[in-house]
C-alpha cells in the first residue's frame, strides 16, 4: 500500500517543514492511520506524536500557516490543538508512562516514538507515518498491527493484564472497537479483560458512559453488549440489565430470555434510526421485568406494571451513571412507560378515541413511540411477525387520520382557565380544573370536535351542573 497517499492534505507537509525547523522527529500516529489504511473516510482529527516538545511543534505549525489558527495548550498533558480546515489536529510529546494503582492518571516521562508506541492501547492504534522529509510516509508497525487490521484482531502490544490493570478504560475502548469495527478481540486479551473487570471501579462513570454511547451508537449494538456481558463488565455498569438474563421454569412454563430479547431490540431499531437517547429507550425498555416478575398457576408468567417500574428505575440509572438527568432522561422515561401502548392497541380493533389518547399521551414522541414498539417484534413465527407489523401499520396510518382531523399533538385546550374564570366570575379554584378536565376528556373520546365554540358550550352545561353562573359583565 502506498502510505503517502495518506498524507495528501496539505498539512502534513507544513508540520513536516515546522518539525524541520525546530530540529525534531514528527510522526502520525492512532486512529488516522488506521482509518486510512481500512478506508474509513475522511478523518475529523489528527494526532501528531513529536520527539521534544508537542506544543512547541504545534505553535510553529500555526506560526507556518497562512490563517494562524490560535493554538490551544493543555501544560497538564502536554498537548497542544490547534483546527486547520474543520480538523483538529493534535501535538502531544513523546512519553513513556507508568501508572498507581488507584487511578488511571498516569506519571508522565519524556520518551522515544517506541516508548510512545509501547504505551498505546491496541496494536492497530499505535501505526505511524514518518513526516520526515526524507522518510515521507513510511510506515512504523513494531507490533505487526497491519497484520491484525487484515485480520480484524483486536490485540494490546504488550501483556493484556497491564495494560488493562494500568488504565482499566481501554477494556470499554477494545469493546468498543470490537462493535465499531466488527473485529475479534484476541483471546488472550479477551480473557484478560475478564480478569481485571473490577478495575473499571476506579474510572468515572462521565468515561464509561461515552464509551457506552459510542457502543450503541454502532450498527450493530449487540455485539459489544454481549462482549460486556461475557467479561463482567456490565454488570458493574448496568446490573439492570443482566438483571434480565436467564429464563425461570415453573411446573413446565417458562418465559423468554429478556436479557436477549432487549439486544434484539437494540440492534432493530439501530437499523431504523440514529436517535442516540431513542436506542437507549430500547436497551432499558424492559428492565422493570425483573423485579415485577411473577409466576402464578392460572396466568403463568407475568410482568405486570413493568413499563411504570422501568421508567423509575431509568431515572436512577441515568443519576447513577451521571448521564444527563433533563428532557433526553424524560424523553427515555416516557417510551419506558409507554412501551406497551401501541402493542395494545394493535391486538384490538383500533378506535379512534385510543388513538387520541395516544397521540395526546405520546406528544410529538409518537413516531418515535411507534419506531420502538416496532423494534421490539422479535417473534420468529414469520405468520405472527408479518400479522404484528400489519396491525403496527394500521396504528399508524390510523394516528396519521385522527391527527390530521383532530389535532390532538401538543394538545392546547380551546378554552383557557382565564376564560373559564372570566366567565364565571371565578377566583382561581378546583372547579376550574374539572371544566378543563371535561372538555379535554370529551373531546379525547371524540364526543365534540377539538373547537372553541363546541368546548364553550360544555363549559357552560358543565359549569350550570357545578352551580356556576354566568358573570353579567
């Protein structure tokens, strides 16, 4: 393979003349190379490994560059970034590092590019093209990490267990990697991730969780979910959700595995939208199953009020993990709890009043609402797999109908409490909220049309019912 070809952009050549001036050694190194080599695109960011100083490589660069990008110094790590052309690019030092055992911060020594390359978390992140003017784009692989891209290896250059046990946030990136990239953790490393699980203790839950999102934010989530599985790793992360593994028998009834069942989930709707907070709806949509699971002789298995436990449990799981608890938290509450709705009303003659009450419940979640319940048909009947999807399409032409007729999202009533009060003379007081209530809940089961002048004629015959008159103002 041609390397230079990697090296077009003409910013490799201005770093190549900035590190000439400065008298050092510059190389690219990580995910560039390798996203060059399996032709990933167009990459966002660079990093720049220089033998002396990072940050003073990255001033002369933008000392050399005809816009003079501000360049921003990071002395704590030693990096530098400056942006050239919507890329950021990154200068760090060469180092060696060495680690305490109670955190993943590492202590930090001037190193060589082998120092540099020994210290990286997988054989395929520590390529590297000289940008030396005389040695322009040839390739540095001390761990034969060529070999493992073709073979799609995930492997550590040096013993899985240190380099795991030194910074236990790479056993999520080998994951991750593994899901993204659709390769094979090597054995060795695998079994070492299982070792040194309960080191991930020591990293923040903020690193886990990006880890996590770029994991489900993959074409196929499963994949690194199972890995997680397999290595112990989720249950320290989501105990809620292995939680669901293993399927209980009772006098011959059992139930399905719902641990496989929600990857199931996962992976269909990741096939039908890249909404992050929607596919973590879909990983949690049934984690209220294991704590309201019950057997009894006459009904069997049953999972009863699991939508509303779920959605509590989301709440706690989102504080604990330190993930953002506003509207994207609500958002995934709100199709917990709601998850089973449409399954209902698609097992039923669809009613046009069901449908309202949806589109009222659902809000402008309602297409997405449909998007999970959808997702979660993972029968293997192809008869009952085609009759569900048959029914979801009637919900939905249906909800299209009603909403089009009776405008029900984002349900504002047509008379006010101002109004009510104005015209009662009221002060603000409960009757106020029970004319409201009746006007909603009538125009929801269809019995007047969503307009003023049917509302305020059930104002009145409500409020006379109440006692209420009519101010004469």
């Amino acid at each position: 393979m041609n390397y230079k070809a990697a090296l077009q952009n003409p910013i490799f050549k201005i770093i190549s003349q900035s590190a000439k001036e400065l008298h050092l050694d510059s190389y690219v190194i990580g995910g560039f190379v390798r996203d060059f080599i399996l032709d990933r695109g167009t990459a966002k960011d660079i990093d720049i490994v220089a033998i002396g100083s990072g940050i003073e490589l990255a001033r002369q660069v933008a000392k050399n560059l005809p816009n003079k990008p501000k360049v921003q110094v990071f002395k704590t790590y030693g990096t530098a970034m400056l942006r050239y052309n919507d890329v950021e690019i990154e200068f760090v030092g060469a180092r060696k590092e060495s680690y305490n055992e109670d955190s993943r911060n590492p202590i930090v020594e001037d190193g060589t590019l082998e120092d540099d390359q020994n210290r990286r978390d997988f054989t395929i992140n520590a390529l590297a093209l000289d940008l030396d003017q005389d040695r322009f784009g040839n390739l540095l692989d001390p761990f034969n990490g060529i070999h493992d891209l073709e073979h799609k290896i995930i492997r550590t250059p040096l013993n899985p267990d240190i380099t795991y046990s030194d910074d236990p946030l790479r056993m999520m990136r080998a994951i991750r990697f593994a899901t993204q990239l659709n390769f094979i953790i090597e054995t060795e490393s695998l079994n070492a991730i299982t070792r040194n699980s309960d080191r991930l203790k020591i990293i923040t839950k903020e690193r886990i969780v990006v880890e996590l999102n770029k994991i489900l934010e993959s074409r196929v989530p499963s994949i690194g979910f199972l890995l997680l599985e397999q290595t112990k790793l989720l249950y320290y992360i989501l105990p809620e959700i292995t939680a669901l593994k293993g399927i209980d028998e009772v006098e011959g009834q059992k139930h399905k595995d719902n641990f496989y069942h929600t990857l199931e989930v996962v992976d269909n709707i990741s096939e039908n939208t890249d909404n992050l907070w929607l596919r973590w709806a879909a990983l949690l949509h049934d984690i209220g199953k294991a704590p309201t699971k019950k057997f009894s002789k006459k009904v069997g298995w049953t999972f009863h009020g699991h939508e509303f436990e779920g959605s509590k449990m989301a709440f706690h799981l989102f504080k604990r993990l330190k993930m953002p608890l506003n509207d994207k938290m609500k958002f995934v509450q709100k199709m917990i709890f709601m998850s089973s709705r449409p399954i209902v009303l698609a097992q039923d003659i669809v009613t046009d009043s069901a449908v309202r009450r949806l589109i009222f419940d659902a809000g402008n979640a309602v297409e997405d609402l449909m998007t999970l319940c959808e997702a979660d048909i993972t029968t293997k009947n192809p008869k009952k797999f085609k009759k569900y999807h048959n029914n979801f399409k009637i919900v939905r032409d249906k909800i299209v109908e009603v909403e089009a007729r009776d405008h029900v999202r984002n349900f504002q009533p047509p008379i006010s409490g101002e109004e009510i009060m104005e015209t009662f003379n009221l002060k603000p007081s409960k009757e106020i909220g029970i004319i409201k209530d009746v006007i909603k809940e009538a125009i929801l089961e269809g019995e007047i049309p969503n307009e003023y002048e049917a509302a305020f004629q059930l104002m009145l015959k409500k409020g006379e019912k109440l006692g209420l008159k009519v101010s004469k103002e």
